[in-house]
C-alpha cells in the first residue's frame, strides 16, 4: 500500500541483515503480558461474584457484605430462599426461550433474504438491522415505551418484555445466519438441483443442515441477549421483574448472597456452551 | 415498496410460463422470507422511534398526566438548557470511556490477531466470559471492588498505605472506570474482526521491503484495522453517552448523567414528553453517526458482527 515509502527504511541505520528475525528483545512480552493482564482485569468481577456466592454473612436478613467473612455453603443450598429474586429469575428463564425461539424464526428468514438474495430495498434493510444493534439501549426502551403508552395496549409487563426482547434479538440472529448464508458454497445447491431437488427439497437437505451451526449460534446469542437485558427490560417491564432487574432495584437495599450463586450459575451453564463450541469447532477444523 | 414494485413486474408479464413462474417465485421469495421479521421490526423499532419523536413534541400537565400533541418544541430548547451540565458531562465522560476503551483493546486485539495461533479463539473467549454475567451483576461486582471498605482499599488502608479518606466510589473515576470495562467487549469484538482479516503476508511483504516492525504496522496494519476501528467507535460511543446503570451503581449526586434524566423521567415522574426529547437527541446523534458509517463502508460490512 505505502511501498515507496517503506522502502526508505534501511537509511533509519537498523540492521536488517536477517529478515524477519524473531523478536529476542525484552519488548516481545510487552503485547503478550498486557492481553493476560486485560483477561485478569475482565474476569476479575466474575472471581468476585463467585468467591462472595460463599460468603459467610452473619446479619439478618443477609446482604453481601465488602468484607468476605469466612466459607460457607449456606447460600448454594439455600439458592431459593428469596422469594422475589426466585420469582424474577423463573419470569427471565420463562421468557428467554421464547424470545429466543421467535427472534431465531424470524431472524434466519431475513438472514436467508440478505444473505441470498440481490433484491430492491435490501440496503435500507441492511440499514434497519445495523441499526437495530448499534442504537443506544435507552432510546430503543424510552421508544418502545412510549409506543406501549400512547397504544395502551398490551399491558406493560411480561408481553411488553417479551415482545421487546424478540424485536431487538432478531437483528443479532438475522446477521449471524446471513454471515454463513453469505460463505456458502452455492454449487452445492446447484448439484441438488441438477440431480432433479425441487427448492424445498434442496433447502431442507442441502441449505438447512449447511447454516444449521449459525442458526444454532443465533438462538444462543438471542437467548443470553434476552436473559441479560436490563436497559430496555426496565422500560417496559412495568411491576414485573426480570432477574437483572430484580437485582438493580436491590442494589439500594443490598443484595442477598443468593444472588452471587444465581450468576455463577448461569455463568457456568454460559462457559459450558461456549466451551462446547469451540470443542466442536475445533473438531470440525481438524482435517 | 420493494413488493409494489416487483408484483407489479410479474403481474405484467402474462400468463406464467414454467420457466418463467419459476424465475418470478425465486424473485419474489426474498421478499416472503423478509416479510414476517421485516414487519416485526417495523412494528417494534422503526413505529416505536417515530412515537418517540411524536411524544418529545407532546405537552400537557405534569399534574394532569394527559399529554396532547402541539408540536411543543420547547421541550428540546427547555431540557438542552436545563440538563446542559449533564449533556456535556455524559458527554466528556463518554469521550474518556471510548479513548479509553480503544487503547486497552487495541494492543490486546492485536496480539491475539496477529499471535494467537491456533489459541486464537480461546482467548477470545476468555475476553467475552465476562459478557455471560449480568451487566448489572458485573457492575455491582465492581462496587463491592473499589468500596472504600472494599476488597482492594479495604486492606490498604488496613496498612496505612491509603489515607481513611480516600474514595473511588462515587467519583467520575468510579463512573468512567465501570463504562469502559462495560464496553471493552464492543470496542474489542470489531477491532479483532478487523484484525484478523488481514491478510498477514502483507506484513510479511512490507518486512521483505525492510520495513521495520513500527512501520509495516503504521503502513500496512494500521490503515486495514480503520473499519474496525470506525465499528468500534459507533458501537461504544453513544451507547456509553447514554449509560446510566454505572453512574447509578459506582457513582453519586455528582456524577449524574442524562441517562439517569432521562430514566428518572420516564419511570418515575413520568413526564415522558420530555424526556423523550432527551432520548430523541441520543437518537439523532446515533442516527448521524450510523449514517456517516454506512456511506464509508457501506451497510453490508459486517465487521460490527461477525465477531458474534
């Protein structure tokens, strides 16, 4: 790109007898100790969360202490124990699989269109699902509120979160289908339709399993996305509360250490799939 | 539109032939597989964004909680000017969070790009475990973190080497600290899509010109990683302007942002024309941004998402 100018390099007065000599000098553990650095810094809440699940909290009713006070499995055995936190925990598991299962349908139909297909009104979709992912979380719940306001209907609360969940999950789904749609060997299907496949046919045996992986990819993504939302959800979830946002009302008040147990096990359900993913990539990569 | 237009094509071209219905179902089955989520983004993003516009131009009585349209632009000149020192701090901090966010993610990116080997996607993975907990648990994580009793202060002053006096929590530093390390996934995601595309033997080739290591990056790494660095700055900016679960979890009266009016009024005094005229202005803002990106890169570039 810039030759000409790099060319100029050996007047700098370095030695480049040697070409592409491996970096001897101390400055080579600079990159490599600074990203460990950043994963000890990203992960650090998440030790935190799980060492304090263990917390051994002598007030009552107990609240997460600063302090770690000595080892106890009091809360893991007594994961239930608080009413509310289990009531919005069980309204954002209810509502996760559905969201996720209407935003993967809808989402691979459009991921299929836009990865397939040259049509008229594609860019602007385009647009439309660039924007659905890039807009601030606060306008998209201050905008869907709104609109459940002046519609009146339905009732703000669990189809109000359902019904957003679904909306701003379908353009993660739609553009990870229309990545895979996108690195598609087309001639397969071509061979189908040789072999005398009408287009059903090809799709359900040549297409589906081939963007199967994505489509996967797409319910989880849509799955977590829903189960973590707390911006939007707070908008317009009305009375009703979803785990997280169970968990911010009781911020002022303190948190009870069940809470610490909940995350590390949706957490630990979260490593087990990504863990498997790249077990299974890894697999599939290897000739 | 699209429908209009293409039925109308078919319709004029007679009775269907085989061929010729076939071709006409394969163009039209775009637009089938489109409908259904098409009308649900329509109805559940596009109408929502337009009602948000309607409601900022609304007025009407606190008291009476009836609001009625007149186009009252007086609600966007009224809360500029009354909110201005929370629009320029979310601003500022925002600015803070994204510079920030570039810096630690872009050596970290780069590195695993360019050396991760065949590592490469475990510890990408190891980079977005955080992003399997709550955003909201994470953030409360940090206060129990940086309390000024807490698991890293705590000690210290235990030993005398921080005064009794000194805080993190409920300071701009608390506040922008919790924004970047909330964000880091989305400015790091793009940067390491960008990254990883290019082409390494391009390195190689600026090397074999005896370029040194700085300047094949500068020349050849550096202008190729741009659109991640574009994605990762539409990604984390605005989003991070209208933040407001951080400055309500690690910050306190002084770090108010206008995430926190804008929730404030619309969940608790209710008053939604204006704060729907704050959020509008978040809109714009996006809107413009998101505009710019597109016509440089165009909307098919997938470098926001391929990562996910």
């Amino acid at each position: 790109m810039s030759a000409t100018e790099t060319r100029t390099a050996p007047s700098t007065g370095i030695e480049p007898a040697p070409l592409h000599a491996p970096n001897k000098r101390w400055t080579r553990f600079i990159l490599p100790g600074f990203t460990w650095l950043m994963i000890v810094y990203l992960t650090l809440p998440i030790f935190v969360m799980i060492l304090y699940s263990f917390n051994d909290i002598q007030v009552t009713p107990p609240r997460q202490t600063p302090r770690f006070q000595g080892f106890t499995l009091h809360w893991w055995r007594d994961l239930f124990g608080v009413a509310g936190l289990s009531q919005a925990l069980k309204t954002s598991l209810m509502i996760a699989p559905l969201s996720a299962l209407a935003a993967t349908g809808l989402g691979t139909l459009i991921g299929l269109a836009l990865g397939r297909y040259r049509f008229r009104g594609k860019a602007p979709i385009n647009f439309v699902i660039f924007l659905a992912i890039a807009v601030p979380e606060i306008v998209l719940g201050s905008s869907l509120l709104s609109m459940f306001v002046l519609a009146q209907a339905p009732p703000i609360g669990f189809t109000t979160i359902l019904l957003s969940h679904i909306g701003f999950s379908i353009a993660f789904v739609a553009v990870t289908v229309r990545a895979r749609v996108q690195g598609l060997d087309r001639s397969l299907e071509d061979a189908a339709q040789d072999l005398f496949a009408n287009p059903m046919t090809t799709f359900i045996k040549v297409t589906l399993p081939l963007i199967a992986p994505a489509i996967l990819a797409g319910f989880l993504l849509a799955f977590v996305l829903s189960l973590d939302d707390f911006v939007i959800t707070n908008f317009v979830s009305g009375t009703e509360s979803t785990f997280p946002v169970w968990v911010y009302g009781a911020t002022r008040i303190g948190l009870p250490p069940q809470v610490n147990v909940m995350g590390t096990l949706l957490f630990s359900a979260g490593l087990f799939f990504a863990v498997l993913n790249v077990i299974v990539q890894r697999r599939r990569a290897r000739p | 539109m699209a429908t209009e237009a293409l039925t109308a094509q078919d319709a004029s071209a007679g009775p269907p032939t085989r061929g010729r219905s076939y071709a006409g179902r394969r163009r039209r089955a775009p637009l089938w597989l489109m409908m259904p989520g098409g009308v649900y983004l329509l109805i559940f993003l596009i109408v929502p964004m337009g009602l948000l516009v309607y409601t900022s131009l609304q007025s009407g009585g606190a008291f009476s909680g009836r609001f009625y349209f007149d186009w009252d632009f007086a609600n966007y000149t009224d809360q500029i000017v009354q909110y201005k020192t929370q629009l320029i701090r979310s601003v500022s901090y925002s600015v803070i969070v994204t510079i920030a966010c570039l810096l630690l993610a872009y050596p970290m990116t780069y590195w695993i790009a360019f050396y991760g080997g065949r590592w490469k996607s475990s510890i990408l993975l190891l980079i977005l475990l955080p992003f399997f907990v709550s955003f909201v648990i994470r953030t409360v994580q940090w206060r129990f973190l940086l309390g000024d009793d807490g698991i890293i202060f705590g000690p210290l002053k235990d030993l005398g080497l921080l005064p009794d006096s000194f805080r993190v929590l409920a300071t701009p530093v608390a506040v922008v600290a919790g924004i970047t390390y909330n964000f880091l996934p989305f400015t790091a995601l793009p940067l390491y899509v960008a990254l990883e595309r290019i082409d390494k033997s391009l390195v190689e080739a600026a090397k074999d010109l005896y370029s040194s290591r700085w300047k094949a990056f500068r020349h050849v790494v550096w202008p190729l990683s741009l659109p991640g660095v574009f994605a990762a700055f539409l990604l984390t900016f605005v989003p991070a302007t209208g933040d407001y679960v951080n400055a309500a979890i690690l910050g306190g009266p002084g770090t108010t942002m206008i995430g926190n009016i804008i929730q404030e009024k619309f969940l608790r005094e209710l008053n939604y024309p204006e704060a729907a005229a704050l959020s509008v202005i978040l809109m714009v803002a996006m809107l413009i941004l998101a505009s710019i990106y597109a016509r440089i890169l165009g909307t098919e570039d997938d470098t926001l998402t391929t990562a996910l």
